[in-house]
C-alpha cells in the first residue's frame, strides 16, 4: 500500500509542476526536483525529506551552482565543482537534501536565468511540500509528514 500511495503522490505532485510550468511557459519540472518527490513520498521520515531541507537545500544549491557558473563558466568541472560545494554547504548550514546537489550541477551546466530559475525553483519545492503534507493528513498513513522536531 505504501508504494501505491507514493507513487501516486509523486506522479500528482509532479504532474502539477508540469501543469503549472504550461500555465506559465517555464520549466518547472526539473530532475532533481522529481528525485525530491521521491524522498518525500517515498521515505517521508528522513531528515533529508523534511520541508526545511528540501527548499533550503534546493535553493543553497542553486545559489552556489549561480556562484560557480559566474567562476567558471558552464563547464564539466565547473559542474562538478558546484556539486561538491553544494554538498558541503548544505552539511554545513544543516539543510542536507542530497538531489539539491544535482540542482548545482544542473545550474552551471544550463546556465538559466537566475532570478526566474531561482523563483520557479522555490515554487517547485513549494509545492512539493505542500503536496507532501496531503498522504498523512487524508486516511491513514503511518508517517507524519513533516515529522516533528524534537525540541
């Protein structure tokens, strides 16, 4: 029942990036972005999964990705360079969301627009969260999404 559920919650919540990036004639699907899906519906429990290290760590990510792009231009290296970074920050600022490392990446290589990319991702994570909170909160499910913190 778990890996019905998930893969259904998965494919709406990327079926509605795909239908709000028509709506707005942008991309707002992008893979790292369905590997996100993935941790939230499929191991919605994991620090990595919870909402503030999802948009967190997709948005550092791309940031340095920008950052490193403005360095070194959109190469291979460059690429690799920005996942690396990206990781580290991330452990650094406590917002671990290993796919935002491929956002890095992903930047440096395509070299979008900043602003519009950084916007649409920050909708896009958004939304997965938001999408994320519905399996726990219709019927029963055995994990609460977000978990809560320990204080």
């Amino acid at each position: 029942m778990h890996a019905l559920r998930a893969a259904v919650f998965a494919a709406g919540a990327l079926s509605l990036l795909v239908g709000i990036g028509v709506v707005l004639h942008q991309p707002l699907l992008i893979p790292p972005l369905a590997a996100s899906a993935a941790l939230v519906h499929g191991a919605p429990a994991l620090p990595i999964s919870q909402p503030r290290n999802l948009i967190g760590g997709q948005f550092l990510s791309a940031l340095i990705g920008f950052g490193v792009l403005a360095l070194t231009g959109g190469s291979a290296w460059g690429a690799a360079l920005a996942a690396g970074l990206a990781l580290g920050a991330m452990l650094f600022f406590g917002l671990s969301h290993s796919p935002a490392a491929a956002t890095a990446v992903l930047v440096v290589l395509q070299a979008p627009p900043a602003l519009p990319f950084l916007a649409l991702l920050l909708l896009g994570t958004v939304l997965l969260v938001a999408v994320g909170l519905l399996p726990s909160r219709i019927g029963r499910h055995p994990v609460r999404y977000p978990v809560p913190r320990e204080v």
